[in-house]
C-alpha cells in the first residue's frame, strides 16, 4: 500500500494548491491512500 501524506495546509493558497496538484501527485506516486495535515486550512 502506498500513503502519499501532504504536510500542513495553510488557508486558501494551500487549499487551491491541493485541489491543482493532488490528482498529480497521486498518479505520479500511484498512491492508494492520501493524507494530510489541514489543522491550518482555515
């Protein structure tokens, strides 16, 4: 199994950055399962 584990999301930049670049990087990394620390999203 394959974890891909995205360090901390920070307000609106990281969120669009996230939603742009996670497909990418889960099919770049043929990830089976994503995580990722958005404690600083808001």
């Amino acid at each position: 199994m394959r974890i891909l584990f995205i360090g901390d999301i920070v307000g609106k930049p990281g969120r669009e950055a996230v939603e742009i670049l996670l497909p990418k990087l889960k099919k770049k990394y043929k990830a089976d399962l994503s995580i990722a620390n958005a404690e600083n999203v808001a």
